[in-house]
C-alpha cells in the first residue's frame, strides 16, 4: 500500500516534466518511440509511471513540439521518427529552465525536512 | 502483444479515428512492442498500461484526432435524458398533428424534408501540414481521401500544395479527395 503511494508520487511528480525528458533525448538525434525509452532507460529513468509516452509524443506533434518523419528499418514497416522542433528546442530549454528554479526551490525547502528527519 | 494492438484498432474505429491515422499509429505500436518483446520487455513494463482502450483513447485524444475521450460513465447518464427528450419530441409531434388535422391545414404549409447529408463542401488545406490537413478532410463527413505517392505513410510536416477536388467544390461524400504534398 506504501510502496503504491510512493509509486503513484512519483508518477504525479514525473508528470509535470516528462514531455521535457522526452524531447531531451530527441534534441540531438531523432528517435522512434521504443528507442526513446531505451535513452530514457539508459539516462536513469526506467519507468515512466502511469501511462505512457505515446499520448504524450502525440500531444507534442499536435503541438508542433517535436517534428516527425518515416525512416526504412530492416525487413520492418517504416518506423517513425521523433526529433525536436525549433519550437521545441525553445521549449526545452525554458522548461529545464523553470524545472531547475523550481528544483531549488523545493530544495530549500525540504532540505530542513530532511535535515530533523536525518537528525 | 498483437491482441493489444487490434484491441487499439478497435477502439479507434470506435472513435471514429480516420483509417490512415489509426494504421499508421498501430505500425508505430506494433513494430516497437516487437522490438521491446524481443528485448524481454513485457507490453504492460513497455506502456505502462494493461487497458488497450484507456490507451487507444488517451493517445487518439492527446494527437487531437477526438474531441474528448468518451467516458462510459457519463454516456450511461446521458441515456435517460435521451429517452426523456425523445418521449417529448413524439408526443410534441402527435399532438401537432392532432392540431393540424383539427384546423385542416394540414399539407397546406411549406413542407420540411429533412435529408441525410449526402454532399460536403470540400475545405481549403492548401498551406496547411499534412496531419492537420487530413484531420479537417476527415472532419467534413467524406468517406475517403488519399495522400498521392504516400499510400504507405507520411511525414506530418510536409506541406499540402495541391487538391482535388478544388475547395469549395460540393461533393458526394463517397467522392475521394486527393491531397498532393510537398515541402514547403
């Protein structure tokens, strides 16, 4: 039950910044979806929680965020291909922006939390 | 792995996701479940998710290509209230004609047929990004449409530069319109 509120926590918390996570490992070199979260995966995030990054890769083509093209693979279908936009560059670098600020903040603020608590 | 996949095709043809759309999405899954299968990644680890239709809708939804995800709750709520106006309506109608031949002028007044939309306008998407484009094709009522030399799948990001039929042009709904795209 703990480890569900934990989990479910977590999920909430990834929520806010995933759609950052996703263009960042887009921003140099496209990807399709499955590829995406093995570079996620190997970055250190091995699960993205509740859902998954398909609706949200669809709400970031929606928003012109990431830009999209077909590439042939082997013996397959065409895959599609993820990579970030300009718009989507921008994006990025305001939302790691705000995330850090936003970070800090916290920080400061738990860090006393964690101090009585380590204490 | 492919049961979830035709599971989200339904669900799409349920939502009235246009055909193109859905096929291209469902490659999309499939070809990266296989991959992620073949890495002893499970469907469920891979997505996150067990409900092929909350998947289907969440993913049609966020691409914009449905305007709210249907919720069963809701749709059961709605159901009386259907029933009520629909009661209504007939007896609104009976008693008009009740009127109507009372006074005897019933057949005198303009008669109202209402027909089924057999005919569309054709939009202008000239200009506009191929998935976009396709969306508002797809959101006029016609039955079919096609993308010349991209049977098989297209970027979003190229540009429609010509169509036919003409915008403006009234059709029969089961008229193809024919995008032709380029790079802007």
């Amino acid at each position: 039950m703990r480890r569900m509120a934990i989990e479910s926590r977590r999920s909430q918390m990834l929520r806010g910044v995933l759609d950052l996570c996703l263009l960042a490992v887009v921003v140099d070199e496209p990807a399709y979806g499955y590829e995406m979260t093995r570079r996620l995966r190997e970055r250190g995030l091995s699960t993205v929680g509740e859902g998954s990054i398909y609706p949200l890769l669809g709400r970031l083509e929606r928003e012109g965020l990431v830009a999209t093209h077909r590439e042939a693979s082997d013996g397959g279908p065409p895959r599609k291909y993820y990579s970030a936009s300009p718009s989507g560059r921008r994006a990025l670098h305001e939302g790691v922006r705000a995330w850090r600020d936003v970070r800090g903040e916290v920080d400061s603020v738990l860090a006393t939390i964690e101090a009585e608590v380590a204490g | 792995m492919s049961a979830f996949v035709d599971e989200c095709r339904r669900e799409w043809k349920r939502l009235g996701v246009p055909d193109l759309l859905a096929e291209e999405m469902a490659t999309e899954l499939e070809a990266d479940l296989a991959e992620a299968e073949a890495d002893g990644v499970s469907t469920v680890e891979m997505l996150g998710e067990s409900d092929p239709r909350r998947f289907a809708a969440a993913w049609a939804s966020e691409r914009g290509l449905v305007s709210e995800p249907v919720q069963e709750t809701k749709r059961r709520r709605v159901w009386p209230w259907v029933v009520v106006a629909f009661v209504l309506l007939c007896l609104f109608l009976i008693s008009f004609a009740f009127i109507g031949v009372g006074s005897g002028q019933l057949g005198r007044g303009p008669q109202v047929q209402v027909t089924p939309l057999r005919r569309v306008s054709v939009p202008n998407v000239i200009g506009m990004k191929a998935c976009k484009a396709v969306r508002i094709v797809a959101g006029t009522g016609v039955d079919d449409w096609r993308i010349l030399g991209h049977e098989h799948g297209y970027d979003c990001d190229l540009i429609v530069v010509g169509q036919t039929p003409a915008p403006g042009n009234v059709i029969r709904r089961h008229v193809t319109v024919t995008l032709r795209l380029g790079r802007s």
